[in-house]
C-alpha cells in the first residue's frame, strides 16, 4: 500500500523531519565515510544500514506510546 504524505499533515512537524532524515541520512553517512577514505562499497553498506536506525527508532517510539496509553 502506497504511503498518503497528506495524512501527515495532522501530526505536527516530526512526520516531515522524518521523512527527510529517511531520504537524506543515507546520503550523508556516505559522503562522510567516504571522505574519510573508506572503500565505495563498505561506505555504501553503512549508509543503507543509517536507514534502518531511523526505522527501528520509529517502530520503539510507536511501541512506548501505545505501552503508555
């Protein structure tokens, strides 16, 4: 199922950050490493593995908010 951004518009500023974060964190993390001499494909295997931080950070942000309701 495909992702309605308009849905986000109700929930503050955070939705928008996170899909920036998402999009561009990966980018970063691989320029970085990459400046600092590592080889391309290890600097791209550690950028993909950014991505995933943000999303196991949303899924524990999401599994706190429904423990404390």
């Amino acid at each position: 199922m495909l992702d309605d951004g308009s849905v986000d518009l109700f929930g503050g500023i955070w939705p928008f950050i996170r899909r920036f974060i998402v999009v561009f964190l990966p980018l970063w993390v691989f320029l970085i490493i990459y400046t600092l001499g590592v080889n391309v494909i290890i600097a791209s295997i550690i950028a993909g593995a950014s991505a995933s931080t943000v999303v196991i950070f949303e899924k524990f942000k999401l599994n706190q908010d429904n423990s404390d309701s």
